[in-house]
C-alpha cells in the first residue's frame, strides 16, 4: 500500500500578532531625609523580592589616586561587618535562602541581593550592615588582593581585554575611564587602609539609589526601608573634576603584539553618546541594524556570508560622561584586513543610504520584543529602574519605550549613524601576533605597537 500523501508545509510565515500591551505596575518613590531615593514596585509572580543599592561613586572617582579602588573595596566590603564575620554572612544568606552580591564599575558601586520576601526585614538589614559597617577584615583584604593579582594575569594573556584596555586608552587619554583595571603592581601596592577611606567617602546615603522590586506591599516595605536606612548619617561625597578625553582626528592602528597567537581580536570604536542624549533611541536602532543583533548586518556580512568570525558585534557604551560605540569580532589572523574591510564598508553603508522599510521593520520588532522580554522577571525589571533613576531619564521612560522605537523612520537611523558611527576618526585595535597582522593593519592607518602591559614596542 502506498504511502499516503504529505500536504507540503507553507513556505509562508505567519504575520505577527498584534504586540501585548504591558501593565505597569505603580510605583512609590521616597526621598529618605538623609538623601536616599527609594523606588518601590510591586511583583507579585514569585514570593521573593530582588534590590539593589547604588552609590554614583566607581573607579573614575578614584582614578588619581589607585586604579580599581572601587573593584577591591566593593569586594572586601562583602566580607565581614562590625558585627558579622565572611563565614556568618553566608550562614545567614543560606538561613534566608538569600543571595548578595557587591561589585563596581566605571560610575557607580553597588550592592545587590534577592531572597524570598518573608525574610526582607533581615535580608535589608544585611544589606545596611554591609553599606554602612564594613570592617574590611585583614586577612580577608590579603587574600581578596592574591585573587585579584591572579586575575589580572589571567587578564593580560587574553586578547579581548588586552583590546578593550587599548581602546580605551586611545579614547580616553587622562581620563578615569581611559583605565579598565590596575597593573599587578599597582594592585601590590593597595594598601587596606585605601580601601577604607575610599568606603567611608563614597558609600553615603547623600545621592545614592534604593530599588526594591517584589512580592511585598509598598507601605510596609516603605516602613521597613525609614526603619533600616533612614538613621544613616554621612556626607556626600565631593565631586572631583576629570579631565577631557583624547579626541583622536583620523584613523590610527594600536597594535597589541601577543606572540604565537593564530586568532587575532579586532576592536575598533569612536566617541559616542551618553543616555541622556536626544539621539539615544536613534542610535540605539541603528546599532542594532548595524551589529547589535544576531541578524544585523555585521553579522551577516562576516559569519554568515564570510565565515571569517563566530560572533561580531557592535556596542554602544554610555557612561556617565561620555559614551563610545565599538566594534568587535575574533577572527583568523589571514583575515584581519578582509575583516575591517567590510566592517567599514557596513559602517559607512549605514551612513550613506537609508535602510528599506522591510530591514527597518524587523529591527524594531527586535528591539520592542527584547525589552519586553528584560521586563518579565523581577530582575530584569530592578535592572531597567534602575537604568531609569540612575541616569536621571524621565519618569515614563519605560511606559514610552516601544512606542518611541516603533516611531523612528529610515532617516532618523541615517542621521544617528552619520554623527555617531564615525569610521573616518574610528581608533583600531588589533590584538595578535605582530608578525602576521602588522602589515594587514598598516593598510587602515599609522600604526603603533605595544606589549600586553601597554609599553611601545
């Protein structure tokens, strides 16, 4: 007997439904007398609620005098309290099936944690203990900074960090944020004693951000919050004046020589934006088309079509001064010059003729559907306030996202990537074997060479 027919599956791809309107949930919002924002939000999905607290003091405050101040101490912080040792913090996390975490970047220091609501009270109280009582233990802070030494070795074998430090070298000359991580001498040299005044200067409730976002009742919670944190008394930190960045005219080539190497990592960027910029949704969208998403056409260009690389991608990278827009891909070292060949081409395409409706479409679609995605976990969603209130955007920012993405035209794309992707002044890194990339990189502008600890070779 014959097999029975098979009816042929549709070539044609169902249209999309219509996209699900979002129910925000209300916020309450409180300035403590001792200047600490407070940001509440009820979600009630899970019975556990996630927080994080953020002081605007990172690495930049403390570039002039140890770079990475701002790393250690938020790592040392996390072990031992006035009244509570490493080993009775992670007693008491696991009581409260509780996790924390502390850490620090370029503006801001923090410390973040999440556990099941009916423990909140102690789980608040943990967290105040940690930002107002750390007693930076002595054998702890010793054996923070041999990991931390250990790391930073591991770091100058790696040719994606060893192209990020030059990247940011060649953008941002004196300025804090020219400096990604300390030397391993510099790292030697901290002494514990930093550490503390860098603490007790920077982690003040004057200016610093609260969000708690969970399966709690707002007043209660707001209650618990005046009880925990609003005796907290300390100044505020002063700011300190950085200077400019580089602002580097025409293309140059920064050459990070790691011999023996058979792939090379290619990081070139420009200067950009910062979030508060009226082209941040411009530009958001074009990097997106251009390299933000796995279907942009970077990616199309050099994995799928090319072969020359796994994953490129492209990046916008606001800070709270200044902002810079890069470009990255690993590739085989007998590609390095094809590579940046049609990085550039896809660059200055972006900045020449509009996207079609169809490419344009597609990218909004991406953009709208991520961000609804990053909203559907307390998480996500402590993260996006978080964005919000830290960077002083407005008050709607979130409820008017989509509706901003799905309103931006071809030329509004044209226009961010003619002032933002600046591939005429773009600064080029390339980490590799010297011997089998430098006259590839010679062809896209004057080129100097380094070591892995940024001598010139």
């Amino acid at each position: 007997m014959s097999a029975p027919a098979v009816e042929p599956l549709s070539p044609l791809v169902p249209a999309l439904e219509a996209e699900r309107a979002v129910v925000w949930p209300a916020r309450t919002t409180r300035t403590l007398g001792n200047g600490l924002q407070v940001v509440l939000v009820e979600s009630h999905t899970i019975p556990k609620f996630n927080g994080q607290l953020l002081f605007r003091s990172g690495n930049a405050a403390a570039g002039g005098e140890a770079p990475g101040l701002a790393d250690i101490t938020s790592t040392v912080a996390r072990t031992g309290t006035a009244r509570r040792s490493s080993r009775q913090i992670e007693e008491d996390l696991r009581r409260m099936g509780a996790d924390l975490g502390t850490g620090a970047g370029s503006d801001t220091s923090h410390i973040s944690f999440s556990g099941l609501t009916e423990f909140s009270a102690d789980l608040l109280a943990l967290a105040a203990e940690l930002a107002q009582q750390a007693s930076f233990p002595a054998e702890e802070f010793e054996r923070e900074r041999r990991q931390w030494i250990e790391g930073l070795k591991i770091e100058r074998a790696t040719p994606g960090f060893l192209a990020g430090e030059r990247l940011r070298r060649a953008l941002f000359g004196e300025h804090p944020y020219a400096v990604v991580s300390p030397t391993e001498a510099e790292a030697q040299a901290y002494a514990r004693e930093q550490l503390e005044r860098f603490y007790r200067t920077h982690y003040s409730p004057a200016g610093a951000l609260l969000v708690l976002v969970g399966d709690f009742a707002a007043a209660p919670m707001l209650e618990q919050v005046e009880k925990t944190f609003g005796g907290w008394r300390a100044p505020s930190p002063a700011a300190r004046p950085h200077p400019a960045p580089l602002r580097p005219r025409g293309r140059r080539v920064h050459v990070v020589h790691m011999p023996g190497t058979v792939q090379t990592q290619i990081l070139l960027g420009n200067h950009a934006i910062t979030r508060q910029h009226p082209d941040w949704f411009r530009l958001s969208l074009a990097n997106s088309l251009f390299g933000g998403a796995f279907s942009s056409r970077l990616v199309m260009n050099i994995r799928e079509q090319k072969g020359y690389t796994y994953s490129p991608r492209s990046t916008v990278n606001p800070l709270r001064e200044h902002g810079w827009f890069s470009v990255s891909a690993a590739v085989r070292n007998d590609v390095v010059a094809a590579t940046l060949t049609e990085v550039f081409y896809e660059l200055d395409r972006m900045r020449s003729v509009p996207v079609g409706e169809d490419e344009l479409a597609d990218a909004r679609n991406y953009m709208t559907g991520v961000f609804s995605l990053g909203l559907a976990t307390q998480d996500g969603l402590t993260g996006q306030l978080v964005n919000v209130y830290l960077n002083d955007l407005p008050q709607d920012y979130l409820e008017t996202y989509r509706a901003k993405i799905r309103a931006l035209t071809a030329q509004d794309v044209l226009a961010a990537a003619q002032r933002h992707f600046d591939s005429g002044n773009a600064q080029i890194v390339v980490a590799g074997d010297r011997a089998q990339i430098e006259a590839q990189a010679a062809l896209f502008g004057e080129v100097t060479v380094y070591d892995a600890h940024g001598a010139v070779l």
